[in-house]
C-alpha cells in the first residue's frame, strides 16, 4: 500500500529543518515546505517569488531559498 503523500510514510525530508536552501529553475514554481518535504510538522503551503531578484524568504518560517547557476 503505498503511503500518503506528504506523510512519514515517505522517504521526504524534514520540513522547514534548514533555514537555507538553493533551488534551480526546475523547482519554479517555489513554495514552501517544497515538494519533497512532510507536511505533518510544517505551516501552511505558501507560493514564494523567487524569480525577479534570484533570493527570497519565507514569510511563516523563514527560510531563505536561492536560486542556484545552470538548469540542473
């Protein structure tokens, strides 16, 4: 049976665990928790924009996230 998303059923990472992550164009559009994390521990889902200036912050957790160089 497979698990439910965003659950510790998963292989995810820890939610809001960092306060600093580097994303690539790939992972536009960003939110917060991003794909890939729990969702059990976390606040709500917030769309962040990243793409004007390259940097941006969370407005619940304050993480900051970065755009990295190149498309991988």
């Amino acid at each position: 049976m497979a698990g439910k998303a965003g659950t510790v059923d998963q292989n995810l990472i820890p939610a809001n665990a960092q306060n600093k992550y580097g994303v690539r164009p790939r992972d536009l559009p960003l939110s917060c928790p991003m794909p890939g994390m729990y969702l059990w521990n976390s606040h709500p889902k917030v769309y962040i924009p990243i793409e004007a200036t390259g940097q941006a912050k969370c407005p619940y957790c304050g993480a900051e996230y970065r755009m990295l160089e190149g498309s991988e």
